[in-house]
C-alpha cells in the first residue's frame, strides 16, 4: 500500500492525516444533507399544523440549528486546510450559536417571560464575542 512506503514517521503522519480528513470531510458533507432533508421536512408539519405559532417556532428552531452546524463544519474545514485552529474561525460558530439561543428564547417561550437580564446577558455576550473575534482578526498571526 502507498501509505506505508515510506518509513519517515512523519511523511506517515501526514499522509494518514490527508487521508482521515478527506473521509472527515465526506462525512461531514453526508451530516449535512441529512440536515437539509430533515429541515426541508419540517415544512410538512408547518402545512400540516393547527397551531401555526408552535410549528413556524419549530421550523425556524430546525433552520437555525442547521446554520449552527454549517458554521461549525465551515470550522472544520478550515481547519483542515490551514492545519491550525484560527481564533476568528472559532468565534464564528460561537456567534451563531448565541445568536440561536436568543432566537429560540424568543419564538419559543413567551416574549414576556423573558427578562431584561437575560436580554442584557445575552448582548453583553454577543458583544464580547464581537469583540474578541474582531481583535483575532486585526492582531492574527501572518500568513506562511
């Protein structure tokens, strides 16, 4: 097999590497679609429904989580091709995660029960976070 020609550990290293991402990557490209059929599903139930409140919470719920994972892929896949984990590319996820946090908070609790400290909570997080990845990019490491 080609992967053993070599007996540099480290030529070993990185071509088992290559390897194991090009498969991660594929399956990451498979969790994907699912999410998209199951997101794409939930209309069913949007047509469907009596109470149109709960099931178009739901269906935003669906769309929303799924933006959360094409973040966190994006991720990923970054990391893939830099070899290293970039402080921006992390707070992006992050963001969006928070930021889906709110939305659920909001469509599917009742609006007046939730707080102004949560509100507050919630802002001064976005806002650090805001914060943050605007200084990673500003003060990043140079290119190679």
């Amino acid at each position: 097999m080609k992967l053993f020609r070599n007996n540099n550990p480290q030529v070993l290293f990185d071509r088992a590497l290559k390897y194991i991402v090009n498969v991660l990557i594929i399956y990451s490209i498979v969790i994907l679609t699912i999410g998209l059929v199951k997101t794409i599903y939930s209309i069913k139930f949007l047509v469907q429904c009596e109470q149109l409140g709960r099931e178009f919470a739901r269906v935003v719920t669906d769309i929303v989580n799924y933006l959360v994972i094409i973040e966190l892929f994006r991720t990923f896949i970054e990391y893939f091709k830099a070899n290293r984990i970039r402080l921006h590319s992390m707070m992006d996820p992050f963001i969006v995660f928070i930021v889906r946090e709110l939305m659920v908070k909001l469509y599917t609790h009742n609006r007046e029960s939730v707080g102004w400290e949560t509100l507050v909570g919630f802002a001064v997080l976005i806002l650090s976070m805001g914060i943050v990845r605007t200084l990673a990019v500003l003060f990043s490491p140079k290119q190679e």
